[in-house]
C-alpha cells in the first residue's frame, strides 16, 4: 500500500526529530539514527539520506564550533589527518556500492548500528595516560571512512575520547570540529561526484527547521534523565534501527543459500535416477 505524499513527509520529519532529540541526548548519534529510521521505512535512498545528515552536520557546527579545541597539539594532526583520508576512501567506496552494490550498503549500516549500539553500553574505564598519536591516527581513519559512506563519523573516536584522560569540555570540542571538517570534505566529494541532487537538497532543506526546532527545545527543556537511562533509551532505538536492516540481508542470503542446495540436491536425485 502507497502512502501519501504528506504522511511520507511527516514520517521523514519525524525521523529527523527523534535523531535530533537523541543527538541531544548522546551528542553524536544523529546521522546514524537518522540512517537507521530512512532506511526500514524506506524514506529515502541511502546516499540522499547521508548528504542529509553531511548538510545537517555542518549546520550544528556552525553554531558550536568557536576555534581549536584545546586537545594536545601532538595529537591534532594525526586525529584530523587520517580522518580526513578516510573520508576521501569513505566516499568514493559509497560511491562504487551505490552503483554495484547497494544492499551491502543497508548491512554494512545494519552493522554499525548494531557495533554503535552496543558501545553505549559497553562500561569502559578512563586511561591513566593519554593514548599514543598512532592510535589517534587509527581511529580517526576509522571514523573518517564511517563519514565517508554514512555521513556519520562520531562512533569510533567518540569511544576512543571519552576514555581519555581529558576534560569534557576539550572532547566535546574536538567530536563537534572533527564533524565538521568530515563533512566540509565530503559535501566537496560529493558535490564534484555530481550526488548532491535536488532530492538530498529538498530533504535538507525540509529536515533543517525541525533539527533547528528541537535542539532548542531539548536545551530549553531538557529532560531530567539518568546518563544509565539515557544508555539504554538509545541502545534500544539503535539496535532496532541496526538489526531492521541487518536481518534481511541475512534471511535473503539464507534462502539463496538454501535455494541453491535444494538445486543442487534435485540435479543428484536426477543424476542417481
């Protein structure tokens, strides 16, 4: 059964608001509930979605983003540097599998919705010591190629920071200027890919108010919530978003698999006739 033009976007609207109001809650999460959400309901394609969230990226940074944070300058370039290079290698590997592939896109999103879901909950202790630049490096690749193909590079160095030794002032800083240098590089890749179409731009267009509305809602009235409740509030909404995508791919590749035995055990039957 259709729907109608206005519930779809209604439905885009709300998805956007309820990615916004857990942005707010876990300051990273937006691209990639937003994903999860367009994506089981079938809102939008993929990389339209992701050029969504790269927009929505930059408008929040541009109201936070004040300078340089204040994070070790050891540790600048190789957090910055490689994250960039994983975006270039994010993007264009969108690129290929929107073309080739793009049910691997859906189960590889599925997967780090589900990878994502589950670091919310994992209890992880500070370190003494902050780690070395090469595991900066390390993860800011990481996080770069999840910018590249979901516009979402918050998980792995959201993890990685918050188990330093730093202020929370200074990881705040350096997630929000990291997102933002991410993004200013894709929308470039896209843009120049020539997949920045009229879609990703009216979506944009329409998603930019309601992420506007909420953030100032949830600054004005925040809710009064436990970080534990928090947690699992957003642990429960990612792992349904993550397993919704994942466990299609897995079913379809079960009955293609048991399609082919069953092929394969009725030419036996024949042969042995």
């Amino acid at each position: 059964m259709s729907v109608s033009p206005f519930l779809h976007h209604l439905l885009f609207a709300a998805c956007v608001a309820t990615a916004t109001f857990t942005q707010s809650l876990t300051g990273f999460a937006f691209g990639l509930v937003l994903l999860g959400l367009v994506a089981v309901f079938h809102l939008a394609p993929l990389p339209v979605a992701a050029n969504v969230v790269t927009v929505m990226v930059l408008a929040n940074a541009a109201l936070l983003v004040r300078g340089v944070p204040d994070l070790p300058r050891r540790l600048l370039a190789p957090s910055y540097g490689s994250s960039l290079v994983g975006v270039a290698i994010g993007a264009c590997l969108l690129a290929w599998l929107s073309d080739n592939a793009i049910g691997v896109v859906r189960f590889a999103l599925g997967l780090a919705i589900l990878a994502c879901s589950l670091l919310l909950v994992v209890q992880t202790k500070p370190r003494a010591q902050l780690a070395s630049p090469g595991t900066f490096a390390f993860y800011g690749c990481v996080s770069g190629v999840m910018g590249g193909v979901f516009a979402s590079a918050g998980p792995p160095m959201v993890f990685h920071l918050y188990r330093q030794p730093l202020d929370r002032v200074v990881v705040r800083d350096t997630l929000v200027l990291l997102f933002a240098v991410n993004a200013v590089l894709r929308l470039v890749i896209v843009l120049a890919q020539g997949r920045f179409d009229a879609a990703s731009l009216a979506l944009s267009a329409e998603a930019l108010p309601v992420v506007l509305t909420v953030t100032w809602l949830a600054r004005r009235y925040p809710p009064n919530w436990s970080p534990t409740a928090v947690r699992r509030v957003v642990f429960v909404l990612l792992a349904i978003a993550g397993a919704s995508l994942v466990a299609p791919a897995v079913t379809g590749a079960t009955a293609q698999a048991h399609a082919k035995v069953s092929a394969v055990s009725h030419q036996l039957r024949i042969f042995t006739a």
